[in-house]
C-alpha cells in the first residue's frame, strides 16, 4: 500500500512538473524544472529497485544535462543577436527523412517479446530463473546491468562521463579568453 501511495505521488508530482514545463516561458525556470523532473524519475526508479537506472537518470538527466543547459543559456545570453528568418521547411524536411531511415530499419527487428528470438529461447530463461539466486538483486533488471552487464555499464558510464568532461571543457574554453584581449597592454 504504501509503495503504491509513493508511486501515485510521484507520477502526480512528474505530471505538474510536465504541465509546468510547458507553461514556462522563462527558459532558466524550464531548465529548473526540468532538474527537477529528472530527480522525481530517478525517485520512481529507485521505488521500482531500478537503482542502476536510477543513477544514470539522476547523473545525467538532473545533472550534467541541467549543467549543460545552464551553461548554453549563459552562452546563449551573451550573445544575443537578431538572427534571420528561415523556412521551417528544411528543419522539418531533415527531421522526417531521418525518421522514416529509423522506421525503415526497424523493419527487420522481431515483434517485441516474440518467443523465437535467440534472447528469449537462451539468455533470458536463464536470467528469469537463476538471477536473483546468483546476484541477489531483486530487481530482474538491475541485477543484469549491474551484475551480468556490470564491465559493460561500467564502460557505458564512463563514455557518458567523459563525454560530458569533454563538453564542459569545450564551454569553458570559449569563456577562458573573453577577458584577455590581443590589443590590451598589461605592464
């Protein structure tokens, strides 16, 4: 019952954040909420023992991607200039051509839960039936990940990580030479 009490105050709560998105018109409150949504996801993660899932959505939805987005508005301010009109019509041209590449290749891909794939005759019989024995994680998909998978999430953080180390240095490096000018005399 109370799992349940949790779980419903938590989608209510990632509901009037959502709601609250989209009537925002001030960029850096938008950017707030959406820190905070991320955090209220992480917690309905951790509520369904997704701990794993949890600390990426934390780490990067209300961490490095609210650093980032902070970050590009300060960009973004300081440079603010009137920019000219263009036709929507390319963006929206691009967009539904990548789209329709995506769909054509999932064409191939078997239905979901399909009992004939290789993944469902093998691996995950032997993951339903001997994972919580052998990791000891009660949550079925987090005892992959972090158990079976753990060198590969390792590695899956530590690209995620150093990708956005990469990113903060290349913002900063824009901002480092702002208040030395070529033309301004030190002595």
């Amino acid at each position: 019952m109370t799992d349940t009490l949790i779980d419903i105050t938590l989608l209510a709560f990632l509901a009037i954040t959502a709601i609250g998105i989209m009537r925002m018109h001030s960029l850096f409150a938008a950017i707030m909420l959406f820190g905070i949504f991320s955090l209220f996801s992480a917690g309905l993660f951790v509520v369904m023992d997704a701990a794993d899932v949890a600390f990426t959505e934390a780490a990067v939805g209300a961490g490095i991607s609210t650093v980032l987005m902070l970050a590009t508005l300060a960009l973004v301010k300081e440079h603010d200039e009137k920019r000219p009109s263009h036709s929507p019509w390319i963006p929206l041209t691009v967009v539904m051509i990548t789209g329709a590449a995506l769909v054509y290749g999932t064409l191939d891909i078997p239905t979901f839960g399909d009992p004939d794939t290789p993944s469902q005759q093998h691996v995950a019989p032997r993951y339903i039936e001997q994972g919580q024995a052998e990791t000891g994680v009660p949550n079925l998909v987090t005892a992959v990940l972090a158990s079976y998978r753990g060198y590969d999430t390792l590695g899956e953080v530590t690209v995620i990580f150093t990708a956005g180390i990469g990113v903060l240095l290349l913002l900063g490096r824009g901002r480092k030479g702002k208040g030395n000018s070529p033309d301004r005399d030190e002595t």
